[in-house]
C-alpha cells in the first residue's frame, strides 16, 4: 500500500511537470542559439549539412540536429523541435525519479528546480537532451557488463550531444575499459561495445572535442576568464542569489563539491569520475568561452550522477600513514552534507524558476516570433512579395529567430551581400557586428540600386543614421518594450521614403 502510494505521488509530480512545461512551451518565444540548429536541418541539402556538422559550425556536435532533420527535412512546424526537446527532458526527470538513490524530497525539488523546469525543458539546445543521456547512464551503471551494446551507445551519444560531456565520456571509457582489464574478461562483446565507446569520443572530437572551434568570438588573442570557473560552479547550486548573497552562494557551492569529494575519499572512481566530469566545462569557461548559466548547471548534473553511481563500489582500505587520517574521514557524513545542501540549494531554486516562468507567460523571451508574425502580416496583406520587394536584415546572428516563421522567404544580408537564412558560426561572422547603420545602406543602395522596393529589419536599437542617404526611413512596426530574455532580440522595420517624396508629402 505504501509503494501504491509512493508510485501515485512520483506519477502526479511527474504529471504535473509534464502539464506546466507543455503550457510554457506555448509561451515561449525561442531565440537565434534555438533557431540556428533548426535551419541548418531545414534549409541545407545533405552533403552540406554533413559538412556543416562535421566541421562543428555551431559548436555542439551532432546529435541534436540529426534529431531534428526528419522533423525539418519533412516541413513539420517550428513547435515540433520544442515537443521533441520537452519529451527529451520528461524523459530525464523519469528516469531521475525512478531510478535516483536520493530522497523523494530531493528529487522532486530537482523535478521542479530552475533547470529541469526551464534551460534544460522550455530552452530548445542540446542541454535537455544531455541530461536524458547523463541520468540514462546513471540509471544503467549497474548492469553496464550485463548490457554492453546498450551503455555503449548511450556513451557515444553522450559524446556527440555536447561538449560539456566530452571529458565525462572519456572518464566513463577509462573506468569501463579499466575494470574489464583488472576482471580479465575475455574479449566478446563487453570489449567491442569499448570500441564503439571511443568511436563516439573519436568522432565528437573530429567535430570540436578539446578544440578552440573557428568560431570564438575573440578577434585578438583569446584571454583567459579565471574568474569564471568559481562563478560558474556557484551558479550551478545557486543560479540566481536571489535568497543569499553571492559571496555564502559559493561558500555553499565549494562546501559541496568538497564534502562530496570526501564522501568519495576511499572510492577512488567515482571521485576520477567526478573530477574529469568537471574539467571540460572548466576548460572551456577558463580558455573557450565564458558559458552561460544553462551551461553552469552540468556541475550540478555531473555531481548527481557521481552521487548516484557510487553506491555501486565499495570503500576500498587506505594504507600507510595518509591512510590513518584517511580512515577517520566519515565518508556517510560527507554524503549527508552533499545532499543536505544540495536539496537546500533546490528548494531556494523554486524562487527562481517561479520568477523565470512568470516572466516567460507575461514578457517575451525573444521579441522574433511577434515581429515575424508583423511582417509577414504586412507582407501579405500589401501582396509585398508579388511586388518583388526585399527585406534588408541587420544583424544575421540577431535576425536569424525570424526565419523559422517565414519559411517561404529568406533575407539579404549586407555583411554576406546575399540571401540567406542559416549563417555558419565562425569568426568570420562576427566581423558584422562592426557594421553600422550607414553601412548597411550603402550595401544596400550598391547591391540593388534604389530602396523603392526595399523594408530594413534592424536588431538591438533604433535606426541611427550619420548620413542622409537621400531617404527618410518611416517606422512601419518594432517590437522592443517587453523583451525579457535574449535582450539582442529587439526588432525595428523600416521603409525607406525618398527624402524629396517626404518633403513635398
């Protein structure tokens, strides 16, 4: 009877999660990082978007944009890449709920908490997608020689879903191939399934891996961002210091990486496990990149699933002198005080993931999907496209979330002097941000000669202008006021007025 009752109450928290996030997932308003992947599937042929791929273009590997062809390749609505992501992360909270060896309480905050209830559910990135691998192969650890071809393809996949993952997979390798050797398993299936394994790390790395990608946007030498690893392990147990202040945020967050490490003190692989987890995203926040708070969070997914497997190994006798102080170390305690302030960081996290899907029903995320509707309205109705205008973007990283709502039309872009819809992330692309207002209507005038037949779309700000260009540019939409989210992503559609025609009207 109580088992009964248990199993109802995890399938109405699991109910409920799957209820609020379908009604957010409605409200979102995705932005260019969710676009961008969309494109790519929808608007490349195969061979260019195996290179694309292949080339890492976009940073994460694979994964997530195959996922994504059939559903693009076949001109099924935008909304089925957010379907899709949201049944990937019910998927993570299914198996986390069923299968974590941590309380009911602790799990259910981690259901509800800021990340599983919005960056890696309403968010559509390969997050959510990584986190359903990551508890996959928690779920699965103890029955990994059991079930060989199984876990080795979960571990390829993690490879290839993100690059967060890389230096996780690469310790799950080791430890697999290290306790087959010290078993002395006779080669068979358990040994080819470590194959595939390290064809799936041989493979994320062609796409990236431990890499600098072209597309960092550093024009000078790349710096370094120290500051960022104490941050961004801070920020993975509390993303918001909303309830405490910053400076206690990261003494909570040092305490429980630290007790965790203890608990693992005599458990010498999940402690590796742990610590390798961890190196890649402190890798690429130092040296790369300085991430973003949805990156953050893998430090508190990693944690959990170093938490979660250890049970499988016993604590091993610790020799010589260190070994004395070592034995003394009450390993149960450290675990307590792990998961004691894990789930104290989760229950102050429901602050936050309240505030953030308030403002996701009443603001915008991204102002795209509003402004898309605008000009497609204003397209249609004056039968624009018949007439053979042109619509001018400016910035292509800024204007990109548009095009999946208009996927009759593309945009000329004046840094490309061409039409297009999806931009390949490299530097290179970054050089357009350097242009102004002005030159974008000198592009423009040089490429089609007069703007009688052309609208402007500008992100970020209001037109500004050094120079006359003999047109005065009328406001015909803009949507700016309640963008919340991606702040970039405010849009503003001009039509040019020859300065003469303005003055005499």
């Amino acid at each position: 009877m109580i088992l009964k009752k248990k199993c109802l109450l995890d399938a109405c928290v699991l109910m409920a999660y799957l209820a609020i996030n379908a009604v957010m997932l409605l409200r979102h308003e995705p932005w260019s990082d969710e676009a961008a992947p969309w494109l790519i599937a929808r608007d490349t042929d195969l061979p260019t978007f195996f290179h694309i791929l292949i080339n890492n273009y976009d940073r994460h590997p694979c994964l997530w944009y195959i996922l994504l062809r059939p559903f693009a390749s076949l001109g099924l609505p935008y909304l089925s890449q957010f379907i899709l992501h949201l049944a990937l992360a019910f998927t993570a909270v299914i198996i986390f709920v069923a299968k974590a060896p941590f309380s009911r309480l602790t799990k259910y905050l981690w259901v509800f908490s800021y990340f599983m209830m919005y960056e890696y559910a309403l968010v559509a990135r390969p997050y959510g997608l990584t986190v359903a691998l990551i508890f996959g192969l928690a779920a699965l650890y103890p029955r990994r020689f059991q079930h060989p071809w199984f876990y080795a393809i979960l571990v390829f996949l993690a490879f290839n879903a993100s690059y967060l993952a890389f230096t996780f997979g690469l310790g799950l390798i080791l430890f697999y191939g290290w306790e087959l050797w010290r078993a002395k398993k006779p080669m068979g299936a358990p040994w080819f399934a470590l194959v595939t394994m390290i064809l799936g790390a041989l493979l994320a790395f062609r796409q990236g891996g431990m890499l600098p990608p072209d597309h960092v946007n550093y024009d000078v030498q790349l710096p370094t961002h120290y500051e960022k690893a104490l941050d961004s392990i801070s920020k993975a147990f509390i993303p918001f210091t909303i309830d405490v202040s910053s400076e206690l945020a990261t003494v909570i967050a040092l305490v429980i990486v630290a007790a965790t490490a203890f608990s693992f003190i005599r458990k010498p692989i999940p402690l590796a496990l742990l610590l390798m987890s961890y190196a890649m995203p402190l890798y690429v926040f130092v040296f790369i990149h300085q991430g973003d708070i949805r990156h953050y969070g893998f430090f508190l997914v990693f944690l959990l699933f170093a938490l979660w497997i250890s049970g499988e190994y016993p604590e091993l006798p610790a020799g010589g002198r260190l070994g004395k102080y070592l034995q003394r170390i009450n390993t149960g305690n450290c675990r307590k005080i792990s998961l004691g302030l894990v789930t104290f960081c989760l229950l102050i996290s429901l602050r936050a993931t309240w505030h953030a899907q308030v403002m996701e029903y009443r603001q915008l995320f991204s102002g795209a999907k509003e402004m898309a509707s605008l000009v497609n309205k204003i397209f249609d109705q004056n039968n624009l496209d018949r007439q053979g205008y042109v619509l001018v973007a400016y910035s292509h990283t800024g204007t990109l979330s548009l095009l999946p709502y208009m996927p009759e039309r593309k945009f000329w872009f004046p840094y490309l002097k061409s039409f297009a819809t999806y931009y390949l992330n490299k530097k290179t692309i970054w050089a357009e941000e350097r242009m102004t207002h002005d030159d974008v209507i000198r592009e423009t005038v040089a490429a089609f000669g007069d703007l009688s037949r052309v609208l402007f779309l500008f992100s970020r700000e209001p037109i500004q202008l050094n120079e006359n260009h003999g047109y005065q540019f009328k406001q015909v939409a803009a949507v700016y006021e309640n963008v919340f989210g991606y702040t970039y992503e405010r849009f503003f559609l001009y039509k040019p007025i020859p300065a003469a025609s303005a003055a005499i009207s």
